[in-house]
C-alpha cells in the first residue's frame, strides 16, 4: 500500500495555520478571545528572560497585534479561566483542561520526592504540612515568606531552599495552586482555593487523559511521530503514546503518512485521514514579517523546526559570550511561511529605546526593499508592543 505525501510547503502553511500564524494579526486579544487563543494553541510556555518581553507575551502578540501583557493577568488571577503549570517547561494552561493534569500531578509527585530529598534539599517532607498550615491560616505565600533559619548554598539560584523546594513540589503535585504573579515572583495557594471545583472535582481515568493528550496533541501538530506527540503536552510517557498511535491508525482515525523536509527528505508521521485536503485548502500565510519568541510553540522543538523550515536554530544564553555565532537572545523572524532570518535586540527601559543590534538573514534570503521594509513594520510593532519610544538600530545592523 503507498504511503500519501505532503509536500513540504503544503506542510509548513497548514502547521504555521494551527499555530495562529497563518493569518492576518487582527481581532481582539483580551477575555474569551485570549483565551480561545491560547485553547487553540494547547499552552503558552513562560520564561523569565526579558530582554524585550517575556516568552509568553511575546508569543501571544506575534498573533494578534493588538495583545498588551496586561490582557493576561484578569484571566489568571480573577477569571480563573487560565492557570499555571507544567507541560515540557511552565507554561499558561486553559483551566478547562485542568482535570487532565490530576495524571501529571500524581506522576510528579511520584517522581519528585525521591529526586528533589536527594538533589535539592534534605529535610523538605518535614516541611510540608507546615507550609500548608501557614498557607491555609493566612493565605498565598511566595517562597521569601516561608521557612527560617535557612542558608543557601553556593550551587546558584537553581540551588533552591528547602523551603522553596517544598513550595514547589506542593504546586508540582497539585495540592497548591499559582494564585498571582508580582513582577516574575510566584505566590501559592491551597489549590481549592485558585482552581474552581467544578473542573478541579473531576478525575479522570489514566486511559482517558492519555486519550486526550494524543489527540490534542496530533490535532494542534497536524502531522507527527509518536515521539513528537508524546512531547506536547509531556504527559502521555512515549510507550503509552506508541500504542496509542498503533490503535489509533487500525481503528482508521490516524494514517501513516509522508512529510516532505526542506532538504527533499521524508519522515512518516502520524496524521488525521484528511490532512492533505486540510493543508491543500490552507491559505497562504500573509507575507508580513513577525518576530517570534524563541519559545515560540511553532519552534519549541528545535528538530523539527529545522526538518520543516530548514532554520536551525538554538539558543546561546549558556554559551560564553566570545563563542556564540549571533547573540545572547535572539528572535526568529518569520515572513509568510519561510523563517527568514533571526534579530539580536534589547529594550533599554531607562532610555524607553529599542536597541537593534543586528539581523542576519538566512542563506538564500535577499534584503531587498520591500523584505526590508517588512522587517522594519515588525521591529516598529514590537518597539509600540514592548513600550519603547524609540528605536536605535547598530552601524552595519543588517548583516547582509
């Protein structure tokens, strides 16, 4: 039997189209349609660099132009229609999917009692009913308000306190909740008193949440191996999304396909029956520029942001400044449906200034004038985005 094919740029403009960029960037972006977004997406993961923005503002406003940080807050905080937890890394969550994390926060807290005792600090179990005393006697606490006596070591800021581990295993394994944010600093609370019990009260089965997992996970990436399926939403382990997938295609809801890389190669993935009609009736992305977060969900997996887009890509912030080939923190700059470049830029917020270092376009792409001025509407959108009223661009910034 012939394995279908999807050619490569079919492939791009149906994945950039599940992703929210395959479309103009306008409309609202605050309350139910923020949220509706971010469903859409399945998760927006939160960082703490801040060079410009945060990885999670940056990503939202690369879909909607019109997106400020200050949309986000009421619906973590007030509304409760978002909530704070781990996928692959810490990301914002619609709390309609929150039952399906019950399966996460009983395998962390498996898994990260032994490890964290060992590793982290000795001595954090002693700590827990303590902290949930405290918590539940006079509410949300960050981890500057709990433990005594404590002294940290030397190993750097991942080297947590006791105290601090166990605020974090409490909220890894469910029983407390991120209630707010001040600046990037997390405050906790008993989870019955963030989440609403009318989603918090449902358990469901592991086979379910599994179920759930692999196909939201199939339907946001249009095409994947099991193991890219099984990373999404780092749930299902990649055995369960392995069967998962086999079951799937011999009751007929997957199939086995094809899926053509930049270079001409192939890779069979996973995909729904129709998804050469779904990506042949895609619509050409608008042929804007916009400029991505590095933790873009369009190119959080590194590997196959390369296969498809033939852009590699990988941050330098661990790389000594002498060694790295562009810079600290740069940003993909995406262009229809090809990335054409990455950009080195800083807020200075003393200054209200957007400082732009430089571009270097990707081998093949030309900086002629009308690619040119794209770019610069995309620089002038993230400078009114990241407040800055001024932009100051290096001598040679355009490396071509």
């Amino acid at each position: 039997m012939t394995i279908p094919r999807l050619e490569n740029r079919a492939a791009r403009r149906l994945f950039l189209h599940l992703h929210g960029l395959g479309e103009p960037t306008t409309g609202s972006a605050k309350g139910p349609d923020l949220c509706a977004l971010i469903e859409r997406l399945g998760f927006v993961q939160i960082d703490s660099i801040n060079t410009v923005e945060r990885a999670h503002h940056m990503i939202l406003h690369a879909r909607h132009q019109s997106y400020r940080p200050d949309n986000l807050a009421p619906l973590l905080e007030q509304d409760r229609t978002l909530f704070e937890h781990w996928t692959h890394d810490a990301a914002i969550i619609p709390t309609s999917f929150y039952p399906h994390w019950h399966l996460r926060f009983e395998r962390d807290a498996k898994k990260l009692r032994d490890r964290w005792k060992k590793s982290r600090r000795a001595g954090i179990n002693k700590l827990i009913t303590p902290i949930l005393s405290q918590i539940h006697d006079t509410g949300p606490v960050c981890s500057t308000d709990v433990g005594e006596n404590e002294t940290r070591g030397s190993g750097g800021w991942w080297d947590w306190l006791p105290s601090k581990t166990a605020l974090e295993y409490l909220w890894r394994s469910g029983q407390l909740s991120v209630t707010r944010r001040v600046g990037f600093r997390k405050f906790y609370d008993l989870t019955s008193r963030v989440i609403p019990h009318t989603v918090s009260g449902w358990h469901p089965e592991t086979g379910d949440t599994i179920d759930w997992a692999c196909n939201g996970a199939i339907d946001r990436l249009g095409f994947a191996t099991s193991g890219e399926i099984a990373a999404f939403w780092a749930k299902a382990t990649p055995k369960e999304t392995r069967h998962w997938c086999t079951a799937a295609v011999k009751s007929g809801t997957l199939i086995e396909i094809e899926i053509e890389n930049a270079d001409g190669s192939t890779r069979t993935s996973f995909a729904r029956p129709d998804v050469i009609k779904a990506a042949q009736s895609t619509q050409s992305p608008p042929k804007s520029a916009r400029i991505l977060s590095p933790f873009d969900p369009a190119l959080r997996d590194r590997d196959r942001t390369e296969r498809l887009f033939g852009f590699h890509y990988r941050i330098e912030v661990f790389v000594p400044k002498a060694k790295r080939k562009f810079g600290y923190y740069v940003f993909p700059v995406l262009e229809g449906e090809r990335l054409i470049g990455r950009i080195d830029m800083k807020s200075d917020r003393s200054s209200d200034t957007l400082n732009i270092t430089a571009f270097w376009p990707e081998p093949g792409i030309s900086m002629g004038k009308t690619r040119t001025a794209r770019l610069h509407g995309a620089i002038k959108q993230t400078a009114r985005f990241s407040g800055a009223k001024n932009i100051d661009f290096d001598k040679g910034w355009l490396r071509t």
